[in-house]
C-alpha cells in the first residue's frame, strides 16, 4: 500500500461536535483571564484551542489544571500555569461533562478529576460547560454511575454507608494496570448507581457527609453556561 489512503479516516459527528463547543467556550476568553483548564477529551479540544490562540493571536493567559492529563496537555499546547495558592479566584473555569440535565445540574468524573474539577470550577466566577448533546438527559442517573473519590483507609465503611442510602457502588478498577484506579490526589474512585435520582441536591449532601468521601461528582447549580455540539451546530443553555 503506498502513501494515499484510499478513503479518508471517518472522523464521527461527536467528536466534530465537541471541537466545535471548544472552539465557543474559548471565545470567552480574554487576555489576562486565569483559566480554569478542565479534563476529558471534550476539555482537551479547549485546551489545545487555548494554546493555538496564544500562539497564533499573542493571547494572555494563565492556567490551572485540573488534573495532570491537563497540566500534561497544557503544557505541550504552550499554555502558561498558574495556581490556586497563587491565584484563588479564576475568572473563568471550562470543563466537559459526562451527564447534564435540563437545570444544568451535572454528572461529572469519568476521568476521575471531580475533585480538582469541582474546587477549580467553585473558584471561577464564570464556569462554562462544553459537551455533545448525547451528554444531556431528563434525569441524572440515567445509565450512569456517580462517581465519589474515597479516602482509601475508608473505603469499606463509606461503601457500606453508599449501600444504606440505595445505591449500588463498584470500586473504579484500572484498564491498563492491576487494581484499583488512584486518583491524582491518591484516593479511590466508588461508582455508584443510583438508577434515574430525584433529589440531587440531598444526595450529594448526604454522600458528602459519610466519613472518607473527599468529592462528588454531583455538580449542582454551578454551570453558568452549556454549549451542547449537535451534527449540524451549537445549543446554548444558560442557567
Ligand atoms: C473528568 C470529567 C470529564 O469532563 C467528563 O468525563 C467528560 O469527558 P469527555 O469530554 O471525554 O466525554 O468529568 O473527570
């Protein structure tokens, strides 16, 4: 076979989709923003927009990642890094998702990162949201786990704490090396099935308060903005 493919690789609608809602959300940029920088590979398009705005168009900003696959990703795009020691209140945080519902309420942690997500996200004034529209639901819960991060030493007693308010929790395991997935901040991941949830709201205090749980991944009243990536363009949802 020479060097011509006979037929170009198929890139799917979502994937188109989510450059798309990247290329959006980092038109609210604006020189001297300290970005709040999400993870996933609909935040990586975000990412890698940020780097080509501050090379090709002389942008100035500053980063905080939310995990290291972003502190990794921005770093090669030329995204200069910044923290939340340094810089306690973000202008704006944009991040992916993995369910949203019609309140803008979300499920988020299928890389794992809610926990660094949610504190970067609560530190922005502005927190916008990039995702498919595949990404929005009538109900959360809706075949999808919430993820919580778990405290290792605790992870027997909070699993059988997530048990007694209903739901059906199974340990994150690695796809790529034996075990349990540990997260950027050392701790287990408990995904949990809770089936289509009614009170988000009371269920994200509750898990919060069984000892050892760090975060949730329940998002609730925090997105300001959605870009939703359609076959054939962009929704906007704003709370
Ligand atoms: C990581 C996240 C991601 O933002 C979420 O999983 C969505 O990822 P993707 O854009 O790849 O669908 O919460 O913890």
């Amino acid at each position: 076979m020479g060097k011509w493919k006979l037929r170009p690789e198929k890139v799917s609608w979502r994937e188109e989709a989510k450059k798309r809602v990247a290329l959006e959300a980092v038109k609210h940029l604006q020189d001297d923003f300290i970005v709040g920088l999400g993870s996933g590979s609909t935040a990586a398009h975000v990412i890698q927009e940020i780097g080509r705005q501050i090379l090709k168009a002389g942008l100035r900003v500053l980063g905080v990642p939310t995990s290291s696959q972003a502190m990794m990703l921005a770093v090669r795009s030329g995204i200069p890094l910044t923290t939340l020691d340094e810089y306690p209140s973000l202008d704006l945080a944009i991040d992916g998702a993995d369910q949203i519902d019609k309140k803008l309420d979300m499920i988020k942690g299928g890389g794992g990162a809610m926990t660094r997500e949610k504190i970067v996200a609560s530190a922005a004034k502005q927190f916008i949201i990039v995702a498919d529209e595949t990404k929005l639901v009538d109900k959360l819960g809706t075949n999808c786990r919430v993820p919580v991060e778990v405290l290792p030493f605790a992870l027997a007693t909070a699993t059988a704490s997530i048990k007694e308010l209903g739901g059906k929790p199974l340990l994150r395991e690695s796809g790529r090396k034996v075990g349990a997935v540990v997260t950027d901040n050392g701790n287990y991941i408990v995904d949990i099935d809770f089936g289509p949830m009614k009170d988000t709201e009371e269920l994200n205090r509750r898990l919060k308060l069984i000892p050892g749980v760090v975060e949730t991944g329940l998002f609730i009243k925090m997105a300001d903005i959605v870009y939703l990536g359609k076959p054939d363009g962009i929704i906007r949802l704003e709370r």
